[in-house]
C-alpha cells in the first residue's frame, strides 16, 4: 500500500503505539500521559474528525496532568509528512525540546 493510502487510515492509537515504545506512560486522571526525559507530562489528540491533525498538550507536573491542565504545544497534520514514521519523530523533537519549556511553566 503506498503513503497516501495508508496515511487514509493513520488514527490515534498508532500515534500513541509508537510514543509507548519511546516513553513512559501512565493513565493520569482521564488522560493518558508520558513522560519525556525531562519529567514532562504530555498526551496526545486527533484535532480532526477525520484524523488529518493531531496534537500534543503538556503538563509542568503530575498534579497537573492528574487535573487535566495542559497547555498546548504545536498541532501535526498527516499530509504534511512522507510517513508515519517522519510525524512521530518531528513530534519526538517538539517532545524532547519541552525541557526548557517546561522549566518556564515552573518559574
């Protein structure tokens, strides 16, 4: 099957199978979160009713994540990337870039 028939049937669960290889993961209130290296809390979303768009919210600590308050961090569209693979590590990057984020939340 090529790209733009696959990309037809990408939802959230593959996003999030291939996060729980990367990270670690715990169910926080209603949410399923992880944890990158820095001690960040993040989950993901579909933004789109046709699963064209998914997002990525933090929380600066457990409590936070536990209450459902996350802030938003950037939104990834399908269409723009060549494979699954390619959205998830530009995701990754935004992920592992929240430290100093994060460290800005907290001050």
């Amino acid at each position: 099957m090529i790209w733009t028939e696959k990309k037809n049937n990408i939802n959230l669960t593959d996003i999030k199978d291939k996060l729980n290889a990367m990270y670690s993961s715990e169910h926080l209130g209603k949410n399923l979160c992880w944890t990158n290296k820095y001690g960040t809390f993040f989950k993901v979303f579909c933004f789109s009713e046709n699963n064209r768009c998914f997002g990525i919210e933090y929380a600066s600590n457990e409590d936070e994540a536990r209450q459902g308050c996350f802030e938003d961090g950037d939104l990834f569209y399908i269409d723009d990337y060549s494979s699954l693979d390619d959205m998830v590590a530009a995701m990754r990057l935004e992920i592992d870039d929240s430290e100093s984020d994060n460290k800005q939340r907290r001050n």
